[in-house]
C-alpha cells in the first residue's frame, strides 16, 4: 500500500558546542514518514532520538539537511511559522506531562485550539476528554489528577486538533506499567481513529513492537 | 489576533494561581509601594507648592499688584469684575502725623475697604501689645497708627491723632500688614486709615509722592490670565507685581525642602523598581517552561508576551488604583500631623499626581520587568525535551538601557532638573557597579572561610558561595535600598544641622533702618547697653542705575525680561563697605582692596549679574540724589540671601558715596529687657525703623518644620520600599530554599543545624549588604550634599554600625519569616509536590 508522505527528512545534521568542541550528536539521518503510519524510535541513551524527534517537529532547527512536514518545508521558516503549523498539524505527548497548572483539565485541552482561533473549542474539548475516560473530571486541575490521568490530558490536548503528525517522548516513561499500557492503547487508538501519524520515542520494547516500523538509533545515526 | 486572545485569556486566568505564588503578589507589593510614595509625595508637595504661592501672594497682600506713582484708572477693576476677581485700593505716601506738639514723619497707608485680598492686618489694643487678626479697614474718621507711631506721639488709644488736615481718632494698634515687605525699605513708622478720608487730609497736593497701588486676587487661572491682560493694557509707568516676584529668602529655602522631598520619594521608587526587576527574574524563571509548552503547541512569541503583559497590565492597573488611594490617604495623615504648621489654608489636592503615579508604575514595568519578560519570548521550544534549555542570556543593552531610561524619565518628572536627573543617574550606575564589583569580592573571601568552620556555617557560606550570581544580585540589591536608607538618614541629618546652624544661632532678630549717620554711634551704644549685639551695620543710599556701558537702561533688552527690568530700572537701595560679609563669596574679580578706595567701581551680586546679563569691566552709572556716578564693575558676589543678615545687590567701595545723603541699616541680636526699652529706644531715635524679625524668622522656621515632617512621611514609604527589596529577595530564593532543606533534613540534618545554617546566610547577605551600603551611602551623600544641596558635609560614623546591623537583623527577621514554611515543612510533602 503506497501511503503519501507526512514527514520527511534528508540528512539531518545537529551539532552543538561543548567545553570539548564541537559535537556531532545527529549525524546524516535520512527518513520518510507516510500518513497514518506509526514509527518507533529506539536506541541507547544519548543516542540522539529527542533531537531527532524535536527537529522533525520544528522545535529545534539541524544544523544541516532539510525537513517537509505535511508538504511543507519546516527548515526554511522562522520560529513563529514553525509555530503556525504545530498549531494546525503537530500534537505532542511528553515523559513529563507537561500541563498549565494554573488551568483546569477542560482549559489545558481548550489552549491549543484557542491559539488557532476555534469557535468551537469548549465542545470539542469536552467531547476528547469524555473519549479519553476524564469526563467526570473536566474542572480539576492537574495536581488535583495521578500521573495516568494527566497524561490521558496531555493525550486529549495533542490529538484534539486532528493533528497530520503526533510526536511522543517516551509518554510511558514516568508511568507504572499498567497505567502505561492503557495510555498505549488509547494512543493508538486515537492514531488509528483520526488516521493520525505517530512518532514514537521510546525505550519500552513492547510498546516500540506495536508500532508499524521501528527505526533504531545509535550515536547519532540511523543503524536501520 | 485570535491567538492574542488566547494569549490574553490565558493571562488573566492564571492570574489567581500566580497571585498564590507569590511573584505577582509582590510585584503589586512593590508597584503598590511605589505609586503610593510617588502619589502621596505629590499630592502633597503640589499642595504645599500651591499653598507657598498664596504665602508669597499675602506678600503683596495679593495676588496681583499694579502700582503707579499716578492714580490708577477704574477700568481695571471693572475688567476685574468681569473676571470675577476681587480688588482693592492701597495708595502710600510719607506724611506727618501731629498730636499736641509731637510730629512723627510715617509712612500712611490708606486703604479701602476688603484690603488685604491675602494674609491678614494684625493689631492690638494696646502699643506693643499682643497681635490678633483685624476685622476689616479702619473705619471712615478711625485710624490705626503703629506702636512706633504712639511712641513718639505720646498717644493712646482713643485719642485724636491728626494726619494732614485730618483729625482721626485711634481705635487700634497696628501691628503689621501682609505687605509691608522685607526690603526694608519702607519700615518707617506706619498708620493704616481709610481711603475715605484721604480728601480731608488735603495731603494729595500736585507733587506729592504717593505710591498707588490697585490689587487683584482670586481663582489661580483667572489672576494668571488677567495678569496678561493686564501686562498688555496697563501704562508704561504702571508696575505689575505677582507671585513670581517672593523674596528671595524663602524662596530657597523652599526650592531646597522641595529637591530633598523629591529625592526621598524617588529612592522609594527605586527601591520598589529594585524589588520589580528581582520579581520579574523569578517570574520569568518560573514561566520557562510555560513559555517552552505554549510555543511548543503553537502560540508565537508575541502570543507568549502577551500571557505575561496580560498580567502585569493588570497588576499595574490595580497597584495603581490601590496605590493613589494610599497615597492620598497618606497624604491626609501626613496634613494631619503638619496641619497646625501650615498657616495657609491648603488649596484641595489635584488630580495630577494620580497621573503620574500610573505613568510611573508603567515606567517601572518597562523599564524593570519587561526586558526579563522578553527573554520568556526567547524561551527556545526545545526545552520541553531538555529542561536545561533556557533563553539566551539579557544583553547588556536590554538589560540596562531601559531601566536607566526609566529611572532618568521618573527623576525628571519628579524633580523638573535635567541636571539632577542625569547626576541622579550616573550616581546609581556607578553605585550599582562598584557595589556588584565589592560584593563579588566579599562572596569570594566568604567561600574561602567556609572550610574552618561547623556545620551551620559551612552551610550557610556554602549556600552563599554556591548560588554566587544570586548572592551578589541580592546584596547589590540589599544595598541599594540600604545605601539610599542611610543616605536619606545622612542627608536629612545634616539638612537638619544646617538648617539649624545657619537659622536660629546666626541669624539676627532685629533690623533696624534709617539710622541718621550722626547718630550712629550712639545708637549703637544704647542697644549694647541694654544686651544687643549688632552683627552687620551698612550705610543705604537710595539711588537709580541710568546706563549701562552708557547705553540708557530703558532701552535695554534683558537676559531675563521681566526681573532684569525691575532689577536695574527701579531705584534702589546701594551701599559701600570696606568688608565683604561671610555670606558673600566673590565669584570673579576680587573684592575692593584698601587702595581702591573712593575709586569708581562696583560690586554687583550674581542674581543682579544673570538678570541683567553683565560682564566684568561693564560700566554702569547711578544716579544719585541727581548726581551722575559711572562706576565699573570690579567684582560679582554670590549672595547667600538666607543667611538674612542686610546685603545688597550693588556695593561700592568707601570713599566713594560718602558724600551723598543716606541713612544706615543695622542687624541685631537683641533680647529686649521689657517691651519699654524698643519705646524709649523709639523716643530716642524717633527716624530709626525698627523691625522684629522673629515674625520673619518663625514663618522660615515653620517652612523647615513642614518640610521636616513631610521628608520623615516621605521615610516610611522609604522604609517600606526596602522591606519590599527584602521580600522579593526571599522570594526569588524560595522553591530553591524549601528544596533544599527537605533534603538536607531527609538525610538526617536536625531542623535547627538547617534553619541556623540558612539563618546564617541571611546574616551574611545582611551585613555584607550594611557595610557596603554605608560605605555608598558616605561617598553618595558627600557628593549630593555639596553638589546638590549646597549644604555642609558632616560624615557620620554611627552609620557604619548601623548599616552592618540594622542590614543583618532587618534580612534576619524577613528572611525568618518568608522562608519560616518552608523550612519547617515536613520533607516528604516537599519532596513529593517539590
Ligand atoms: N544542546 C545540547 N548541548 C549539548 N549536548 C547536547 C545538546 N542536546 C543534546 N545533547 C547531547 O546529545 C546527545 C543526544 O541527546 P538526546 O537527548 O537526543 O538523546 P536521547 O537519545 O533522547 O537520550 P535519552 O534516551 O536519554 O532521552 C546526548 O549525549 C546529549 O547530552
Ligand atoms: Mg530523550
């Protein structure tokens, strides 16, 4: 089945400066990504795979090589650009859960569609987190939740805008292994429900097995 | 814009959880603070300001005094009418008054009825007697002669006294007018009477010198704008007087008490900006990651501004209402306690302050809180996957120019001086740097010692060493306020001294005038015999400067139009003197040595010299009793009017205006025995004008008080700005702070080794911060007081103790306090929620 391409990405490079000089910390990786699919990341520790994940989704620029999201190219556009389109097709799921404790679970799932100007965004936020199992629990604020049930927001926030592409670092990471299987679940199922691409980094073999490809890390480059 | 929206919507319903955490609570604290000093502050020197302006209206005895050697038209009081300003009639002329055979050459007021439009007439019932208030003018066929008058006339009250052709019966004593003026010129014995008579006195003969004068008073805008009208309409011949024209004695006086209350609320203000730029740091440090998510999910870095501007708008705009209300508040508090002090009536507060305050508290926000702020904006979205991702670090620039550009706009809004703003603000660069370069140092040396010491202590200089920028920011910070407390307290303690020093002990309490040259030395020896000491005896000759480098004064445009012209054009009173008084400083040339004598030069103060616009060499010639002097000015003086002993715009060398017809003046300090010495003393030297100066003197003394009082309010806001400092120090400190103890006390370290330990490093900050401070506060202080004040400097040591201990135990006790919870706290609940 010959799927049309989200995510692409052709020699990726990434230094950074350090007290010992310059390092190489991703080095000439080459991907593509098709629509709908979902793709584990794996490898050692301080393989690379966050940089790797974070410049695919426009937080971090390569130092070299270039990347298309959603047939765009995000290595040409300024910060704000590359916050337009996150805005529209990007959702991203955290280790850490990363909420507005100052907003209840309702307003942390209403924010992203607020900042692109939805009209409907109360309703569609009520209707994700009902989907999500935290109907009941709209009004309360993140410390007010456990770890399970604000990643379940974290999830809702990042799929309710029908994101082409989905990004998660390790979002089981911080997770006991029950809790962490049912927010897999549901990950997955929103991916295939809203026929939404998954980037998946993590360092739990089960989860990386369930995906549709793994790709694997090793110092920086694509070993696969 | 829709994310705008959001953005906004996003601030204000944080608001309340940020509130809770404290930043926000104490910016409003410090915003609160700030405009509340600046409000208070103002509305009360703007009162007091306005009620100094009526003060010297009551000089002229109005707020608009048009005088004329003619009579004056009635077409300006039917314009005043029109204006619905009040008006009266007051005309001078020197006559003799007869009782029996005793004459007595006195001044004769004669007046209408409403005259004075300000300040009051004050008589007595009795010659020397104690003063009240007088209702209204003597009536028609009633007069109101002096004590001096009575003194020489041998008459009572009740009696008939005759002035010109006019028989009037005496009913009271007079005691003083508002505008009898400090010049002294027109001290002789004087008599108040009716307008109302002044036909039968048959005194008006063609040729008679009679001073007329017309007097306007009323609402502040409407006497400013007849004012012009008046300056365009009036005759040439006709004299305009207004407030602008006080004496020069309480005008500074007054200038000084208002530059002091301008500092003092201004260190207030910079204190406050101080704990907003600590604040805004730790704002912006806990809204790192916010600021990381919401880029992340797409907001822009405008749409991130705009969270925090959203709050700090908010904030402002409360801090602000809260804060003039305060101020106004304050400013009734502090009227109560000054109210007896002010004689005047105060006119109510106006609305400007309130401005100001708002402008201000924006300011601050720019100037202090934004450039962090931006730096949130800068948060790169990568830092949602690595926490160690900051912003770049604020430029220099932005971190600098803003809150430089602030303090300058605030100084000179305050204080109206371009040159004591920029001093202002070179001051605190420099105390600011020198103060990081010191504290960076002391952080050192006390990491040095941490190693030979216990637990606690090695705790404490640890914690110090460690978070070294942090420390060097808090002391800096500490210091600051610390330096401008101590300075203020330098800096009002010698105000004080001065004050006191040049008012009270040297200033004399008499002035006599028209003292008959042959009389001098007698008279001189009567008032040492009965205790008095002359401290300055100057001969006055009246006379009219004609040319200047033989150009007619008439002619004459001038540097500063209206009082160069009343200046030179006027007759004056000159003197000659051999000696220059300690109260004159020679400012070029040099004063008149022993062979200049009887030369034709002159000596020309620097007021005289800047009005006029004069030149060293300039020739300038007198007309003096009808005799042509052309003199060449030798040297200029730089009058200290204040010290009010006698001294004059122009003197000339001795030998020179011997010859011309004069009288001399005289200072004393002189306690009468009894009320009867000054009336023997009259009777024996019935030409000489006596003149009390303890009435003068009070009114000045009354001034200092106010302005005393008002610095001392001016200091609680001061006081509080710098607890605010100590407040949003602890706070930046806080999370960090609970953190660690948690820690420490989970890995087994007793509660009191860890409070001792923290205890110990607010003592650090406290003192290190105290010692600096007094050390900026001497060298600030040295400088304002001479540069700026032009007072003496008096170091003081006591503030070197003061500033190390009041430092450590006012950080100590805050310190306790804010950080006590989060101390005490029980480990695991920190650990958990950190
Ligand atoms: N800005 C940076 N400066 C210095 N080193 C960096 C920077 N960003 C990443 N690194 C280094 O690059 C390497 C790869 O980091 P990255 O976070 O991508 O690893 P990772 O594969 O996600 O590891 P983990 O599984 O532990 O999350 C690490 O050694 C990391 O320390
Ligand atoms: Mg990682």
């Amino acid at each position: 089945m010959e799927r049309k391409i989200v995510l692409e990405a052709k020699e990726l490079t990434r230094k950074v400066s350090s007290p010992e000089g310059e390092l190489t910390i991703v080095d000439g990786v080459s991907l593509a990504i098709g629509a709908g699919e979902s793709v584990a990341l794996v490898g050692a520790s301080g393989a690379g795979k966050s940089t790797v994940l974070a410049m695919l989704a426009g937080l971090d620029l390569p130092t070299s090589g270039r990347i298309w999201l959603d047939g765009r190219e995000l290595t040409g556009m300024d910060e704000d650009a590359r916050a337009r389109l996150r805005a529209d097709r990007v959702g991203f799921v955290f280790q850490a859960f990363h909420l507005v404790p100052s907003l209840t679970a309702l307003e942390n799932v209403m924010l992203p569609m607020e900042l692109t100007g939805r009209s409907d965004a109360r309703q569609a936020a009520h209707e994700i987190l009902q989907r999500v199992g935290l109907g009941a629990r709209e009004g309360h604020y993140p410390r007010q939740l456990s770890g399970g049930e604000q990643q379940r927001v974290a999830l809702a926030r990042a799929s309710v805008t029908r994101p082409a592409v989905l990004f998660a670092d390790e979002p089981t990471g911080n997770l006991d292994t029950a809790t962490g299987a049912s927010i897999c679940q549901l990950l997955f199922d929103l991916n295939r429900e809203f026929n939404t691409t998954l980037v998946l980094v993590t360092h739990d073999t089960t989860l990386a097995a369930r995906c549709d490809r793994i790709l694997t890390m090793a110092a920086g480059r694509l070993v696969t | 814009m829709s994310s705008r929206r959001a953005a906004v919507l996003l601030g204000l319903r944080s608001l309340g959880r940020e509130w809770r955490s404290g930043d926000l609570a104490v910016l409003f604290i410090a915003l609160f603070v700030a405009v509340a000093a600046l409000t208070g502050v103002g509305f009360l020197v703007d009162r007091i300001d306005r009620a100094m302006q009526l003060q010297a209206s009551e000089v002229l005895a109005a707020d608009l005094r048009l005088t004329s050697p003619d009579q004056i038209s009635t077409t300006y009081e039917t314009e005043a009418d029109r204006r619905n300003l009040l008006h009266a009639r007051a005309a001078q002329l020197i006559s003799v008054v007869l009782k029996d055979e005793a004459t007595q050459l006195t001044n004769v007021h004669v007046v209408t009825a409403g005259y004075p439009l300000r300040g009051t007439v004050r008589v007595s019932d009795r010659p020397f007697g104690a003063p009240q208030a007088a209702q209204g003018v003597p009536a028609p066929g009633e007069c109101w002669p002096d004590s001096r008058v009575l003194a020489a006339l041998g008459a009572q009250v009740g009696d008939v006294v005759n002035v010109g052709a006019a028989p009037l019966r005496v009913t009271r004593v007079l005691i003083s007018r508002p505008d009898q003026g400090s010049g002294f010129v027109d001290l002789a014995p004087s008599l108040l009477m009716n307008e109302a008579d002044l036909p039968a006195t048959q005194l008006i003969q063609p040729g008679s010198r009679v001073r007329y004068a017309a007097l306007f008073a009323g609402d502040r805008r409407a006497a400013d704008s007849f004012s012009l009208w008046l300056q365009k309409n009036k005759k040439p011949a006709e004299r305009l007087g207004d407030i602008a024209t006080i004496s020069p004695e309480v005008g500074s006086a007054t200038r000084r008490a208002g530059r002091f209350l301008a500092i003092a609320s201004l260190v207030s203000v910079l204190l406050c900006a101080v704990a907003i730029a600590m604040t805004a740091r730790r704002y912006v440090q806990r809204h790192l990651d916010l600021a990381a998510l919401l880029k992340t999910i797409g907001a822009s870095r405008a749409d991130v501004l705009w969270v925090c501007l959203t709050q700090l708008i908010c904030i402002a705009i409360t801090a602000t209402l809260f804060g003039s209300l305060a101020g106004f508040g304050a400013q009734f508090a502090l009227l109560a306690v000054v109210g007896d002090l002010i004689a005047t009536e105060l006119p109510p507060p106006g609305f400007m302050p309130v401005l100001l305050g708002f402008a201000a508290a924006l300011l601050l926000l720019v100037g202090f809180a934004l450039p962090s702020m931006l730096r949130l904006a800068r948060v790169p979205a990568m830092r949602v996957l690595r926490r160690d991702m900051g912003p770049p670090p604020l430029g220099a620039v932005l971190a600098f120019v803003p809150a430089l550009l602030a303090v300058a706009l605030l100084v000179m809004q305050v204080s109206g001086d371009m040159r004591m703003a920029l001093g202002f603000v070179a001051g605190l660069g420099a105390a600011a740097l020198s103060l990081m370069a010191v504290a960076l140092l002391l952080v050192a040396g006390v990491a040095r010692l941490r190693g030979r010491l216990g637990v606690a202590w090695r705790y404490g200089a640890a914690n110090l060493a460690r978070r070294r920028a942090e420390s060097v920011v808090q002391i800096v910070s500490l210091g600051l306020g610390l330096s401008a407390l101590l300075l203020l307290t330098i800096l009002r303690g010698n105000l004080v001294d001065d004050w006191r020093a040049r008012v009270p002990q040297n200033a004399p309490n008499y002035f006599f005038v028209n003292i008959p040259t042959q009389d001098r030395e007698d008279f001189r020896g009567m008032l040492s015999a009965d205790g008095g000491t002359l401290s300055r005896m100057l001969p006055m000759i009246r006379g009219r400067m004609t040319q200047i480098n033989g150009e007619p004064v008439a002619a004459r445009r001038f540097v500063d139009g209206r009082r160069g012209e009343g200046l030179a054009g006027r007759e004056q009173n000159l003197t000659w003197s051999a000696e220059i008084g300690p109260d004159n400083r020679i400012t070029e040339g040099h004063w008149f040595t022993a062979e200049e004598a009887g030369q034709p030069l002159v000596s020309v103060a620097t007021d005289m010299q800047e009005s006029i616009g004069l030149k060293l060499g300039d020739k300038l010639t007198f007309d003096i009793a009808g005799e042509t002097f052309e003199t060449t000015i030798s040297s200029f003086r730089e009058v200290q009017w204040d010290s009010l002993q006698p001294n004059f715009f122009l003197m000339f060398p001795p030998g020179l205006l011997e010859g011309a017809a004069g009288t001399w003046m005289a200072s004393a300090q002189y306690r009468p025995t009894d009320p009867g010495t000054i009336a023997s003393l009259v009777r024996r030297f019935p030409s000489v004008s006596i003149f009390d100066m303890d009435d003068l003197l009070g009114q000045v003394r009354s001034i200092i008080d106010k302005a005393v009082l008002a610095v001392q309010g001016v200091f609680i806001f001061t006081l509080l700005a710098g607890i605010v400092v100590l407040l949003a120090a602890v706070q930046v400190t806080r999370d960090e702070r609970r953190y660690e103890s948690a820690m420490l006390r989970t890995l087994g370290a007793q509660r009191r080794t860890v409070v001792a330990g923290v205890m110990l490093e607010f003592l650090l900050i406290g003192s290190l911060a105290g010692i600096m401070a007094s050390a900026a506060a001497s060298i600030g202080s040295y400088f304002v007081s001479t540069r700026l004040l032009e007072i003496p400097f008096r170091p003081d040591p006591l503030i070197w103790i003061g500033g190390a201990l009041g430092g450590a135990l006012l950080v100590c006790i805050a310190g306790y306090i804010a950080t006590r919870s989060a101390l005490l706290q029980p480990p695991m609940s920190t650990l958990r929620y950190g």
